[in-house]
C-alpha cells in the first residue's frame, strides 16, 4: 500500500534586503573623472600609499584642505 502525505504549503520567509542601506543623504552619483597618463596614475598611488589612504580619499582630503588654504567653506560629507 502506497501512501502518500500531503504537507500543507507553508508561507515562505522573506529574505534581509540586499546592499547597503539607503542613506538620508540620498544615493552617491558619478561626480568627476579625471584623465591622465600611467606615470600620473602611479605616482597618485605611490603618494597615496604614502599617506596610507587610497586615490579617492587622497584627493578629497587634498581638496578639502586646498579649499581651506584659500578660505573657502569645508566640503559636505561626501
């Protein structure tokens, strides 16, 4: 005799979103690319090492600060 059980169809659990979580500021956008030569690119990173920071952050703290050393208001967060 063959018997077959029927199990009742249960409610699936929802999964945790995925990504990062939405900022208040809103989303990040593409905001500057720059363009220069190999040798540019590995001496940006050498100095970047340098100051145990990456390029990205390299260049915005060096913003931030050229922007202060002429007297103009600190960056938003970024």
């Amino acid at each position: 005799m063959d018997a077959v059980l029927e199990v009742p169809s249960m409610a699936k659990k929802k999964s945790a979103p995925k990504g990062r979580p939405k900022s208040a500021e809103g989303p990040r956008t593409h905001v500057l690319g720059i363009r220069g030569r190999e040798a540019w690119k590995e001496w940006l990173s050498l100095f970047a090492d340098h100051c145990r920071s990456d390029m990205v952050d390299l260049i915005d703290d060096s913003l931030e600060a050229y922007a202060k050393a002429k007297g103009f208001e600190a960056p938003p967060k970024r």
